[in-house]
C-alpha cells in the first residue's frame, strides 16, 4: 500500500511510470496532465464534498489524482474493459475508498446520481481519423453524435448549480443553461456552472 501523502505532489511524468507501458505511451493525448486536475477538481467542488463523475474515465488518472488530492467521492464510467482493469490495478495500491470505477457505456448512466461531471472529450476517437487508443472502435459520427446528445439530455436535467469542466473538447457545446465562469489554458480547459433553467 502506498503512502498517499507520498503522492500529493507526485509530477505528471512520475504518476504516468506508475502505468505498464503502453497504457504510459497514451498518456500524452488521452489522459489529464495532473496541473489541469489540479484546477478541474476544485471547480468541480472536489473539496467541498462533491461527487464527481468523470465521463469516459479511461485508465483512471482523473479519479485516482482527484482521490488522492480530497475527500470527495470520483466515480469514472469507462467503457473499455482493459482499462477499467488498469485503473483497479493502480487504484489497489493506494488507500482510496473514495474512488470507483465503472466497466459501461455512458448511455447506462444517470447523471442525477452526481453532483458534478468532467468532460475530455470523450468520443472524439468515433470521428478521428488517427491517434485511437486501440482499433476496436467503429468510425462512426452516428454514435458520436448519440452519445454527445445523452450527454447533453443528463446535463439538461440537472439543477442549478451544476458544475462541469470541459478539457479539450472545443466540439462539445453543453445545454445553453450552463455558462462560462472561466477559460483557462489557452482555452482548453473550460469551467460552467449551470445557471438558468
Ligand atoms: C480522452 S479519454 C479521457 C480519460 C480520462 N477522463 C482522463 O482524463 O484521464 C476518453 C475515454 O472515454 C472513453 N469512452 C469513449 N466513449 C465512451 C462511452 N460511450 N462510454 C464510456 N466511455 C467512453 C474512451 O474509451 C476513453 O478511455
């Protein structure tokens, strides 16, 4: 078991060696550098008691990062069996109970259960022609638009307040209910608040 205060200002690079290597070597692209958690969480209301659900967790960087750095409870809904096994191996070797991971496609999912959602773009690989995490996915803009809709309807039916990040998915426009309060690098990372109905 490792010492979690050991990891609470672990560096990016150093988090990434903690995966097997080709988990490691998509890091650059599909997983959440640590300083953009850093900010993400605390919008999402990680230190006051949130319960975040990061859409599309992959191997889990988002919720193990968010665990370790607060108390709040980080639930990530991945459909890809291989890496929701890579994010319970890794989460195994802290002492985190505040940290699950769900082995299902987001259209299974009911937001009204969380208080707040990070967004990574989640379904760009449906419509990207290079750069997948691996070729078991089906160019498809049918299913990209599907699941950006659902995402959208969840949004829609959550109360005011909601908060939502969205990283690098200039694509992605959430209800129109939820407003900006700040862009922040360079416009990759973008933090809402729902505030009118
Ligand atoms: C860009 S990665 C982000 C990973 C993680 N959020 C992070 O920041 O480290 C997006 C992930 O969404 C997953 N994904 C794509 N479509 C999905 C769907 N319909 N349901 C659940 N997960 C999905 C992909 O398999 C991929 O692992």
């Amino acid at each position: 078991m490792k010492q979690l205060e050991l990891y609470s200002d672990i560096s990016n690079q150093d988090f990434d060696k903690l995966y097997p290597e080709y988990i490691r070597s998509l890091s650059n692209i599909h997983w959440t550098p640590i300083e953009i958690i850093e900010v993400a969480i605390e919008w999402l209301g990680a230190y006051s008691g949130a319960n975040i659900l990061d859409i599309g967790s992959g191997a889990g960087k988002f919720c193990i990062v968010g665990g370790i750095l607060s108390n709040s409870k980080f639930t990530g809904i991945e459909k890809r069996g291989n890496l929701v096994s890579e994010a319970n191996k890794l989460l195994k070797n802290f002492e985190l109970n505040n940290v699950r991971f769900i082995n299902a496609n987001i259209l299974n999912s009911d937001f009204r259960k969380y208080d707040a959602f990070y967004y990574f773009n989640p379904f760009c690989e449906q419509i990207a022609s290079c750069q997948w995490i691996d070729q078991n996915i089906s160019f498809s803009k049918t299913k990209y638009r599907l699941y950006e809709n659902y995402v959208y309807s969840q949004l829609l039916k959550m109360p005011l307040g909601t908060r939502l990040v969205t990283y690098c998915s200039h694509d992605f426009s959430p209800p129109s209910s939820y407003k900006i309060k700040e862009m922040m690098f360079n416009g990759l990372l973008v933090l809402w608040i729902k505030k009118t109905f």
